[in-house]
C-alpha cells in the first residue's frame, strides 16, 4: 500500500446469502484497546509494524 490506509471504510456481512445483508462501518482502535477484540481476533497484532 502506497498511501495511508483510510480512516473508515464499510463493509457488509452476507449471512451466506439467506436473507438481507448485514451493513457495517469499520475503523481502527489504537492497538492499546486491542484487547477488546473478539476473542482471538487480535492474536496477529504483534506482527503490525506500528
């Protein structure tokens, strides 16, 4: 990636496609509340070069 990484972007869920999408708008969390993450979810953080 060439340029910063935008600030918010959207996103959705398709359930497997049985019934209407789920609409989301993500963002970043400063790696110190990380640990709000879904379980599992914030096992990679180390690797971020941050």
């Amino acid at each position: 990636m060439n340029q910063p990484p935008p600030e918010r972007w959207p996103s959705e869920e398709d359930h497997d496609r049985h019934g209407e999408s789920t609409r989301f708008e993500c963002f970043w969390i400063p790696p110190e509340t990380a640990h709000v993450l879904q379980p599992g979810q914030g096992a990679l953080l180390g690797l971020l070069d941050v």
